[in-house]
C-alpha cells in the first residue's frame, strides 16, 4: 500500500504542475487577442471558467497531499473521490486527442505529451486508488 501512497503523493504534485502551467497559457494561445473578438460575457464567462478548472485541480491536488491515505483506504468518502478523480482524467483524456485543434498540438507536441501522459497517470492513480481494498 505504500507504493500506492508515494503514487498519490506524485499524483497531487502532477495536478500542481498542471496548474502551475496554466499560468503560461494565456500568453502561448493569446487569450487577450482571441477574446477581444468574442462579446464580454463570452469573455467573462471562459475567464471564470478557466480559474474555476485552475482552482478545481489545485483542489485536487491539495486533497491527494492531504488525505492519500483517505483516498487509498478503500473505504466511503475516499474510494468516491478516488472514483470521482479518476474519471475527471480519464474523461479528460480524449479531449486532448480528439477534440482539441491537432494543429496547434503539433506545434506543442512536448507539453501535449506531456499533459496527455499526465492525465492518463492521473486517471490510472486515481482508479488503482478507488479499487484498493484498504490500508
């Protein structure tokens, strides 16, 4: 179960890198000059949202550093999470392969990559962590 833990562990740091990165976007994809065609509520509403994912994965990432051994206890609150966390990921997965512009993926494949490996790990943790049988 120890090997299960140091995974979650990892998992918490990969979410804050995932956000931490997310910082870098606006600059790299020009959200200030894509937006400014679009009307102010659309405007608004992609900013909230973008802070709200930012906030959700720190969230996620604050709750695996927390409380792995919740997580990995194979029991109630912590297997949904586990669960819950999982699918979010796994979810999130084709969307980076199959709905984003292939085009721009291209020209960023490492951090492609990288994101795309990360949410598969992500997903993997998560779900290794909801079918443990418990510490």
């Amino acid at each position: 179960m120890r090997g299960l833990l140091q995974l979650l562990w990892l998992a918490g740091f990969v979410q804050a890198a995932i956000a931490f990165a997310n910082l870098f976007l606006p600059t790299k994809l020009k959200y200030r000059e894509n937006l400014s065609r679009v009307a102010p509520i659309i405007r608004q509403i992609f900013v909230v949202h973008s802070v709200y994912i930012v906030g959700v994965v720190l969230l996620f990432a604050a709750v695996t550093v927390g409380f792995a051994g919740e997580l990995a206890s194979g029991h109630g609150l912590g297997r949904f999470l586990a669960a819950a966390i999982a699918l979010f990921w796994l979810f999130r997965t084709p969307v980076q392969l199959l709905y984003y512009d292939a085009t721009l993926r291209k020209q960023n494949r490492w951090g492609d990559i990288a994101f795309t490996a990360g949410a598969l790990f992500l997903a993997a943790t998560y779900g290794a962590a909801s079918l443990a049988r418990g510490l």
